[in-house]
C-alpha cells in the first residue's frame, strides 16, 4: 500500500485540527491520528513531526505536560491553546484559499 | 499570537535546554515504543518490530537536534560547546598548538604594530570638529618664511586676513605659522618669579580664529579667540597643550594664574586644550599655542604680521556646506590675483605680472592634517605594511598545512561523527570555530606583542633623535583592524582544511588502515601550500636582499667629505640677546673656534650654517652675463674659515677664506666644482663677481676659491650646487659647530663643552653628536626598510620551512608502509632518502620558479627606495634563491633521515 507524504505547509494544519477535536495527545497519538483520519493515505513523518511540535510550542499554539499513559507509560500531551485556535482557523482559511484556487486550476484544465 | 511571551519562552528554555533535550529524548523513546508494540501486535516478532520501529521513525539524534534548533538558541549553545571542544582538541596537539599561534601572534602583531604607525601618520582623522570639511592652500610642501612676489605653499599674513575676510566659498578661515619656535623659556611661579630653570618650549603661533574655527574647546579656562589676534603685540596669552601641563605644572589646577615668559615677553596663560589634540601638524606637538599678533615677539621673532609680502603662514579654511573643492579652488585662485594686486606696496613689473599669471594654488583635503613626515615615511611604512601581510599569509599558509595534516590524522573522528548523523555543514562550523578560536588567542598574543614592537618602531623611525609625537596607543581603530585580520586569517588557513575533512568518503576512513591512495589524494593541496609559501619567502627575501644591499651602497658613498673623527654640536646664543649682525656674535665665534684649535687633540674646528642633512638657505647665484641663473637653485653655506679643513673637503684651485677676509675688506665666496662648471662654463671661475638672490643686500661676492664637490641634504643625491660665504662678511646666527679630532670622543666632547662654556657660561650647547651619526641619521628610511624586511625575510623562510619539516614528516610517515616494502625489496637507505629529498627539492625549486617573476614584479614598485642597483639586481636574487633552497633541504633532512632509518620489518607489520 503507497502511503503519501504529507504536503509541505499543512502539518500544522493537520495537528491543530487533531488537536481541536481530541483536545489532549501525545506525540504517537497525533501521528496516529492523522493516519487513521486519513485512512492511512497520509503519513506523518517523526522527523517533522517533533521539530514541528516545538515550534508551535515555542510560537504558543500549544502547551505541554506529562500524564500516563493507557500503558501507564509516561508521556508528554499536547493541547491547544486560545493562540492555537486562533491559528487553526487562520490556517484552515488559507488552506481552503489554495484549493480552492487548486481545483480552478485543475476544472478549467 | 503573543510576541513578548514568544521571547519569554524562548530566553526561558535557554537556561532549561539540557531538561529540554532529555523531555525530547524521552518523548520520542515512548513513541518507538508504541510504534514497536504496534508492529508486535500486527504479528511480527520482536526484533523484526525493533528494526521496522527504528526504520519508521529515523535518526532520533538528528530528529533532536532538529527540533531544538527551532528554538534558535542553538547556534549560540553549540558555538559555546565547539569553542570548549576546539581548544580541548588544540590541546591535545599542543606543539602544533605552539608553533601555530606563535607565528600567527608574530605575523598578527607585526601587522598591528606596523599599521599602528601607518594609522598615526597616514590615515587618522584629525581630533576636530568635521575634519573632512578643512582644506589647505596649496600642497602642505613647504615650510619657512620668505619674501617672494607670490607663493602657492606659504601667504602673509595680510593675504590671510583679506582671504579670510573676501572669500564666499569657506565658513571660516584660519593662519598657522609654518615653523614651530622652539624656545627656552621659564614658566613663573604664583609670585612670578623665574626660579627654575629655562626649558625648551615648542611654541605654535595661530591666527585668533584657529580654535573656533576647528571647534576646539579648552579643557580648562579659554582658548584664543579673535580677539587675541586684532593688533601686533599686545595679546601676551597663551593656550597649553595637555602634555606641556602635566609635564611642566604637573596638572596645576591653578595654572590660569601663572605666567610664562618667553624671551622679553610675559605671557598669561588663559587655557589648557583637550588631552587628545596635538595641533593641525602630524608628527608635532607643540607645547603652546600663542596668537600670530605676538608673532615678533616670540623668539627668534620673526617679523611677519605687517608686511603684505612676506610669507610663513599655512592657510586653512574649513568649506561651508555643499561647496566643492573645485568651487573653492576657483574662488581661492581669484581671490589671489585680486588681493595680491591690491596690496598698496605692491610692484607690479612685467616679470612679476607673468609669475603671477602663471600661479594656481590647489587645494588639499588635510582631514588627517599636515604633516612633515608623511611624505617621509609614507613609502617606507607602505612597503612594511605590504612586507607584514605577506609573512601574516605566509603564516597561514603554514597553519593551514598544519591544520590539514591534523585533519588526516582526524579523519576518523570526523567520519565517526558524520556516521552518527552530524551535519557536514555542522562540522565544518565546529572546524572553522576552532581556527578563529586559535586566530583570537594569536590575535590577543599579536596585540601584546604589537604593543612593545611599535614603541620599538617609533624609536627606529624617529632615528636616534628625540622620539617622534605620534600617538600609536592601542584604539578602536587599531583593534577592528586586528580583529578583521585575525578573522581573515581564521578563514584563510581554516576554511580548505575545514571542506577538506568533511569531503570523506566515510567507508574509507573508517577502515583500519591507511592506504596511500588517501595520502595521496591529499598531497596536492599541501603541497600547493607549501610552494606558494616558497614562493612567497623568495620574493620577501629578494626584497630584503635589495634593502640590505641598497643601505651598504649608502653606506659606501662618498659624501665629499670625510665623515669620521668630527665631533658635532649645536650652540644657542638666543640667551645673550644678540641681534644676527652684532659685532660682538661674531666675536663669540672667533674666540670659541680659536679656543676650541688649542685644544690637545684637536685638529681643526668651524662654525657652518648646515653641514650635513639639515636643511638649507638657498638662493640663486647672479652671475653677470648667464642666462637663467635664477633658475639653478644653489644652496648658500655660510662657514668659518677652518671649515673646509674641518670637513677636509678638498681645495681645488684658488684658497679659501683667511683672516685678511673681513667685513671691510671685498665680499669672497669659494664655490663646489659644479656649481663652478655650470656657472662659470668658460674660462677660470677665480676673480670672477656674482651677486646672491633676490632678498641679499646689493653686495658683489668675488669667487677666490674652488673646493670639490660634497653631498648636502642626502647621500641618494647628486652632488649639489654648492656656495660658501664667510660668516666674517654675512653674519649669521649659527647652529652648527664641528670639531674635527683624534682620540676618544668623550674626553673631546667634555673638553669642548668646558672651554665653550669657560668663554660664555649662556650659550646652550645641544644635539651633541658626531658627523659620522649625523650621516646615518639622513639613512633612517633606508636603514629601518632594510631591517625590518631583513628580519620579517627570515621570519617568512623560518615559517616556510617549519612548513617545509611539517609536511615531509607527515609524507614520510603515511609513506611508512611504501618505504618498508622498497626496502625489503632491497632499496639501500640513501635511495630511500633521495626519494624524500627529492621531493622537496622539487617544491622548493617550483617555488622559487614562481617566486622569482613575482619578486620582480613585485620588487619593481620599490625601486625608488633602492639605491646603487636595480630592482632586478641578479645577486639578491641568487642569494636568496641560494637561502631558500639550502634551508629547505635542512628542514627536509629530518624526515629524510627518518626515512632512511625506517626498520622494514616493523614498517610491514604496521600494516
């Protein structure tokens, strides 16, 4: 089975959203999420994942604590903050400006 | 989105980074975890899942990395942690560490020093208001006093006032007095008495708007002011320098109601200036500076305030706003024909209206003031500099070679670490961290050593005499400099060893052994380096060779005179008050030079006007019936009768000057052989009339007396046109006293002194020396290019061939296993040492192959400093070949000798 990457600028997009709807993750559980989400068709690479992590934490989009685990392991989660939310909408709104420019582009094709 | 709290969260995690990583670490070891349990429930088995875990989720360490360099601090944290770890690792090869920081603090510090005496006299901006808007009239050539019909370099004092007062294109103008008076004069206590002794004042006389017009403010109490500057004599006031305050009043507080007399005059003293301002004169510093109204009444009082057509004074205007220089030079030139041909006295015949016609005065930037000396050493200090830069490259070069050796040796820790996910980029970064941090601590020892080489330099440049005034203490300006080059030379010699080691092929380098093949490939560049550092010590050395060959031609000119056993001295009579033409000067002189021939060892003695190296009076002969005689400029030497014996300059035909020569009798003057063939082209010179320049009484001098020819001002140049007088018939006030003996010089020194002063306890006797030192003196540019070029020279073959050694001992021992083997297959030891010695032959010959083109091109653009041979001079070239070549094959011998001594059987196991 061919799983895509993720296209370049919506993996904050992709973990906002996550986030939004299942208010409190961890790293696996973001990563897992979106593949599931996507069906498996999107997969999310650690190597970005991680550092995308911090840089929302460093721009206030997120907060961190640790907690348990279901395996009663530790791990750190992650939710959104008001800075966040804000966010989410800003990047779902230029999501949706670039496709809809994209499907134009390809209708009038 | 909160851009405070963003930078708080940043400055936070600062100090949390290492807690920051191990969270990280953890993070992401749960993650493999669960990616692992994922993999296990979905069937595989649990070593299976471990890998596909690890393959799914990638490198952790870069993944860390990356995600803690979102946060930017990064760069600051890993510099910090390459510069422990780069002087851990310079450390740890501490002899190259020695050697690498010696030369660079060597080659930073020349650099320093040299550029901190290019600075002082060539570069730095004068300490004053806007000094780039000051502009000089005329070239800054000339100093002195003179009566011409127009001048472009010097201008009366009623020129100025006109100027100043005329002109549109300046905002103002100010007349600074072209010589500075050096006086012996008495600061007065509170009670205004003298009772210590006199001392020597340089004293700087300057229009009243010279302070304002720089913007100059006093540090204590007033500077001069127009107001000190009206009418002639009576403004006795007097503005300090700082040094002169501290020195003479030790800082008074007090000191604006003191007084200071100079000559007749008591001066109040109204200001001290600024501690940083030494005048408009680089290479100066006056210890007053008193209004040009006074100008006649400072010793030696020079009449020059009054008269329209007798010039002293150099002319600066500061250009208003938005004027160009060739606005103003249009306007300055104008302004010179109107009022020159306005002064009331003046005359204005058909010779002097061409002159004028033909005068144009150019106007000179003078940012950086004037200076005497800047003509002087200007040259010399630019070739230094030139000579520095090329040891501090040639010291690069060795480092870089060094750093590249290391960096083989360092193969495999730099491959090790790119195996485990370092960045090449990230590699290079920590590499280039460790030149520059070698470069600073070069730099810092550089700055140390710069401190005592330009004190050392100034003493050489100032030439025995009293120590130039030149501000070359450490600035801001001194330090970008120093920072900028060692920054350069860090790039320089670390950036190819820097790309070098992380281009690895990383299998390679992580094998046990060594192949040649990896030596090899390295070789070129090495090599490349060494050549060039070859290349570049032969072309230092030629030039070295051509300075030290052209100071021992100096050496070896004949001046015309003999320059040994003559003592010489100056005397002052300014303390007994004689005007130049009393009877009783004259007098004085005879009764010193007769007392001073009775002397026992003493064979001859005279007063001159110059001797050598001093200057001159010069002004044309009038000879009846010759053509342009106005235009041959002969420089008037005004003697006693014992001098030509004194200086044994050779009679030719007629006599020279006698006793029967008076102030009654008929004018006489003994001519130098030149000036006799071209005045005098046909027949006998002797019982023929002349007259002596434009500003000499109308008086008829008869030539009685041929002497041969001697140099005057330099030994570089040709004989001069030369014109005795006798002080019996033009009096002068003299300086010069020469004393010819036999025996040694401090037991003549001692008796001179005594029996001059047994005959006049107030004549001040100075610069006590001797012809012979007064002669090398005129040679201080030579001496101090030939010098220094001959010490950096063999500092550059020194590091050329450390170089050399560095290379061939790293050669010879990656080539370890090659020479075993040729060995063992029966190879005798001197072939193996011919084929080290081979190679750096060959090195040294390519270098000197490229080096002797560049040292002649190089060398041609110093052929105005050469003196007796040409800049292609076949010898400095041989020589320095010669040098080259055999202390090169001395740094090879080592590591050929090792070669040779290599046991073949151990070289084989090595393997």
């Amino acid at each position: 089975m061919s799983r895509d990457e993720i296209p370049p600028g919506t993996l904050y997009l992709l973990i906002l959203k996550t986030l939004a709807l299942r208010k409190r993750l961890h790293g696996y559980e973001i990563a897992e999420a979106i593949e599931q989400r996507s069906e498996d068709i999107l997969q999310v690479e650690e190597g970005s994942l991680y550092p995308a992590l911090q840089r929302m934490l460093i721009k206030g989009w997120v907060v961190a604590e640790w907690g348990i685990t279901a395996g009663n392991r530790r791990a750190r989660y992650y939710t959104l903050t008001a800075d966040g939310k804000k966010q989410l909408s800003v990047e779902l709104s230029k999501f949706q400006r670039i496709m809809g420019a994209v499907s134009k582009v390809i209708q009038t094709a | 989105m909160s851009l405070p709290g963003e930078i708080k969260r940043r400055i936070t995690m600062l100090f949390h980074r290492d807690q920051l990583g191990r969270e990280l670490e953890e993070e992401m070891n749960v993650h493999l975890e669960l990616l692992r349990q994922q993999k296990i429930d979905r069937g595989l088995a649990p070593t299976a899942a471990t890998r596909a875990a690890h393959l799914k989720f990638g490198n952790t360490a870069r993944i860390k990395e990356k995600s803690l360099m979102a946060w930017g601090s990064e760069t600051l944290e890993s510099i910090f942690s390459d510069i422990s770890y780069g002087i851990r690792a310079l450390l740890r090869s501490r002899g190259l560490t020695i050697v690498a920081l010696l030369s660079l603090a060597l080659g930073i510090g020349a650099n320093t020093a040299i550029f901190s005496l290019l600075d002082a006299v060539l570069l730095r901006s004068l300490p004053v208001n806007n000094p780039q808007q000051l502009v000089l009239l005329g070239t800054g050539d000339a100093s002195g006093i003179g009566n011409n019909f127009v001048s472009t370099e010097l201008y009366s004092y009623p020129f100025y006032r006109q100027l100043r007062e005329k002109n549109t294109v300046f905002s103002d103008v100010a007349a600074i007095f072209s010589m500075t008076d050096n006086v012996h004069g008495f600061v007065l206590n509170s009670t205004g008495d003298t009772n210590s002794a006199s001392e020597l004042m340089h004293v700087k006389l300057v229009s009243g708007s010279y302070f304002p017009m720089l913007g100059v403010r006093a540090q204590l109490g007033r500077t001069l002011t127009e107001a000190d500057d009206t009418t002639e004599g009576d403004h006795p006031v007097v503005v300090l320098s700082n040094g002169f305050w501290k020195r003479a009043m030790a800082s008074d507080p007090d000191v604006l109601n003191r007084k200071i007399k100079l000559g007749d005059t008591i001066y109040t003293i109204i200001g001290v200036s600024p501690t940083e301002f030494f005048g408009t004169t680089v290479g100066e510093s006056p210890d007053m500076w008193v209004p040009l109204s006074m100008v006649k009444f400072v010793p030696p009082g020079y009449d020059a305030y009054s008269k329209n057509f007798v010039q002293s004074l150099n002319v600066i205007g500061r250009l208003k706003p938005g004027v160009s220089l060739a606005q103003a030079t249009t306007e300055v030139n104008l302004l010179l024909q109107q009022i020159t041909r306005g002064f009331s006295d003046v005359d204005l015949s058909q010779k002097n209206l061409k002159e004028l016609s033909k005068t144009h005065v150019p106007l000179t930037p003078i940012a950086n003031g004037l200076s005497s000396i800047r003509r002087q050493f200007s040259e010399p200090l630019q070739i230094l500099m030139a000579v520095v830069a090329l040891v501090l490259l040639i010291a690069c070069a060795n480092i870089a070679n060094l750093l590249l050796a290391r960096s083989t040796v360092r193969a495999r820790e730099l491959a090790v670490r790119q195996a485990l996910g370092a960045r090449p980029s990230r590699l290079i970064r920590q590499l280039l961290t460790e030149s520059l941090t070698l470069a600073l601590v070069g730099g810092f020892l550089g700055v140390g050593f710069a401190l005592i080489a330009s004190r050392f330099l100034l003493r050489m440049v100032s030439g025995g005499s009293e120590i130039l005034p030149l501000d070359i203490s450490l600035n801001l300006h001194l330090l970008g400099f120093t920072l900028a080059v060692t920054v350069a030379t860090a790039i320089l010699f670390g950036t190819i060893p820097a790309f070098r080691a992380t281009s690895l092929h990383l299998t390679d380098s992580l094998k046990e052994g060594r192949g040649p093949s990896s030596a090899g490939a390295r070789n070129p560049l090495a090599k490349g380096l060494v050549i060039s550092q070859v290349a570049l010590s032969l072309v230092l050395t030629v030039g070295a060779g051509l300075f030290l060959r052209s100071l021992s031609n100096l050496n070896r000119v004949d001046p015309g005179f003999n320059r040994k056993n003559v003592l010489r001295l100056q005397i002052e009579t300014d303390a007994l008050g004689y005007k130049e033409d009393d009877p009783r000067l004259n007098a004085l002189f005879q009764q010193i030079e007769s007392r001073v021939n009775e002397l026992p060892g003493v064979k001859a003695a005279s007063f001159s006007a110059f001797t050598f190296h001093e200057g001159s009076w010069s002004g044309a002969m009038l000879v009846p019936g010759m053509p342009n005689n106005e235009d041959i400029t002969v420089h008037q030497n005004v003697v006693g009768n014992g001098y030509f014996k004194t200086m044994q300059i050779p009679l030719i035909a007629g006599r020279t000057f006698s006793t029967a020569d008076t102030a009654t009798s008929q004018h006489v003057a003994v001519i130098s052989e030149r000036t006799a063939k071209m005045l005098f082209p046909a027949g006998n010179p002797i019982g023929r009339h002349f007259r002596v320049g434009r500003n000499e009484p109308e008086r008829e001098y008869e030539v009685i007396g041929i002497v041969k020819d001697v140099k005057f001002d330099s030994l570089q140049e040709e004989p001069a046109y030369i014109n005795y007088l006798s002080y019996a018939q033009r009096p002068w006030d003299f300086g010069d006293f020469e004393v010819r003996y036999t025996g040694p010089f401090s037991n003549i020194s001692s008796s001179v002194q005594q029996a001059i002063k047994s005959i006049n306890p107030n004549v001040r006797i100075t610069h006590v020396t001797t012809l012979d030192e007064q002669l090398s003196r005129s040679m201080t540019n030579q001496r101090l290019v030939a010098q220094l070029s001959a010490f950096f020279g063999a500092l550059a073959v020194f590091l050329s061939s450390i170089g050399i050694y560095g290379l061939m001992s790293y050669v010879v021992s990656r080539r370890t296993n090659e020479i075993g083997i040729r060995m063992a297959l029966g190879a005798a030891r001197s072939d193996v040492s011919w084929l080290v010695a081979r190679e750096i032959l060959s090195l040294v010959a390519i270098g000197v192959g490229i080096g002797i083109p560049a040292a002649l091109v190089g060398n041609h653009l110093v052929a105005n400093m050469l003196y007796g041979l040409k800049s292609t001079d076949p010898l400095s070239l041989v020589a320095a070949a010669v040098l080259l070549l055999s202390v090169a094959s001395i740094a090879g011998y080592f590591p050929a000798r090792r070669a040779s001594r290599v046991d073949p059987m151990q070289a084989l196991r090595y393997e």
